[in-house]
C-alpha cells in the first residue's frame, strides 16, 4: 500500500527525506568504523560491550 502523505509534499521536502534517509546509516557506519579504527590502534580507548 502506497502512502499518499508524500505525494503532498513538495519536491524540495522530498529531495532532503531521500538525502537524510542515505546520509543518516552512513555516518552512523562511518561512526562505527572510525571507532573501529581507534580500537585497533589503542585498545584500552574503547570498550565494547
């Protein structure tokens, strides 16, 4: 079932959902991946858990 509420918005609303909607998990795996980085390098810094 589509969701008529985004065929109301206008196209620069729907251009900057689809931008935030890829950047957003990508600086969330670029996060993780630094992180990953600085444990490798100094494994007391980090702690996962």
């Amino acid at each position: 079932m589509y969701s008529y509420h985004l065929l109301v918005l206008g196209p620069e609303i729907k251009i900057f959902l689809i931008v935030v909607s890829i950047s957003g998990p990508l600086a969330i795996l670029g996060l993780l991946f630094l992180l990953k980085q600085i444990q490798l390098k100094t494994p007391e810094r980090i702690r996962w858990r």
